[in-house]
C-alpha cells in the first residue's frame, strides 16, 4: 500500500523525535526534539488532530526556551591542575574508559608523560580532562582530550586551545599536537583550528 504524504510526515516526525531520545548531549536533544516537535505540530494540523497538535506546539515552545537559556547563559570556566596520582583523576578515568576509547583507541594511562594535566571546569562542574606531555622543548602532544558527553558543543576546546592560548605560550610551547583516526574526534580537532601535515597528526601552532 502506498503511504500518502502526510502519513510520511508523522512516520518522519516520529523518527526524529525517537532520535532524539538518543541523544547524550542535552544541547543536541533539544535541537532534534524542536525538529521533531515542530514536524509533528504540523501533522496534527494538517490532519486536523488538534490535540497532537497542541502538545507538540507545547514541546516545540519548551525545547525553543530551554534553548534560549543554554546559549544565553554565562558559562564560567576554568581549570583545576591534578597531579598524577590524584584519586579522583584516577577514578575519572576508570569511570569513563569505555568513552574514552571510542575517541582514543588503546589510550592507557601513563603517569610519568605528564607534563600537563588539568580538569577543565564549567560553573564548578567538571566537563573534561586534558592530558598532555612535552615532546620536545616548544611542542605539546596531547594524549587525552576528553569531554563528557553533556557538554560536547565545542565550548571546552575552544576554551583549551584558545583562550589557554597565552597560558601555553608562556609556558614555552609554541605548538600543540594530537594524533587521532576517530572521524568525531578529527572533525573536532578540525574545527578548533587544527591542521593536517600528515595523515592521523593534526597540528594548531600558537
């Protein structure tokens, strides 16, 4: 039997609002649910189901407000410097290891590479690790640069890499280096400004 337009419009509508129920970043949620919302909305209209129609406009209303309070909100940020063997950092990692290798295959902790270690810090709430080591006398080669799945937008590495920018500088560092074959974690890298001199080496010079 051959679906009309507007059954393929609820069949869609429902996709994207079970889509969004996959999500792990509260900020991707809300923009496909307001997709799916808004789609659905729109079926109830045409189909004259007044009610669906109501309570998607409701969710699409909710979805636009809470929106408005991420993207408007002050984000506080800032680090907190951990040694090696700090135990929280050590439970951190145990804790998120199976994310971790999805973005940094094989990745083991090494203590003694520690050059710089810090939990990166939105409103007192941690939202990431960054470890790094000192490969020769300006370079610093990043081996985990993680951040939780709830505040995966991008913020904390913009915050790392640029405006920690002077902080590495006067450090000694004139360039940053990280190694991945993830295509999220490269597209990440690649929006944060990195470059590619060899395949799997991504690059950002300060």
């Amino acid at each position: 039997m051959e679906l009309s337009v507007l059954e393929w419009i609820g069949y869609m509508a429902s996709g994207i609002i079970a889509l969004s129920m996959t999500m792990s970043s509260i900020v991707k949620f809300r923009w496909i649910n307001l997709v799916g919302a808004g789609t659905f909305a729109t079926y109830g209209f045409l189909i004259g189901a007044y009610p669906v129609m109501l309570l998607n406009g409701f969710i699409f209303s909710v979805d636009i407000y809470y929106l408005v309070r991420i993207y408007s909100k002050t984000q506080l940020f800032d680090i907190v410097e951990v040694r090696s063997d700090n135990k929280y950092l050590l439970k951190f990692l145990e804790f998120h290891d199976d994310e971790i290798q999805k973005f940094f295959p094989g990745f083991i902790y090494k203590p003694e590479l520690n050059t710089i270690s810090f939990f990166v810090m939105r409103n007192m709430h941690v939202t990431g690790l960054f470890l790094a080591h000192r490969t020769n006398e300006h370079v610093l080669n990043v081996g985990l640069d993680y951040v939780i799945p709830e505040y995966r937008d991008y913020k904390n590495g913009k915050y790392v890499y640029h405006r920690l920018k002077d902080r590495f500088v006067t450090a000694g560092y004139h360039k940053v280096v990280a190694k991945s074959s993830n295509k999220k974690h490269i597209s990440y890298l690649k929006k944060l400004g990195f470059s590619t001199p060899e395949p799997g080496v991504y690059e950002i010079e300060f």
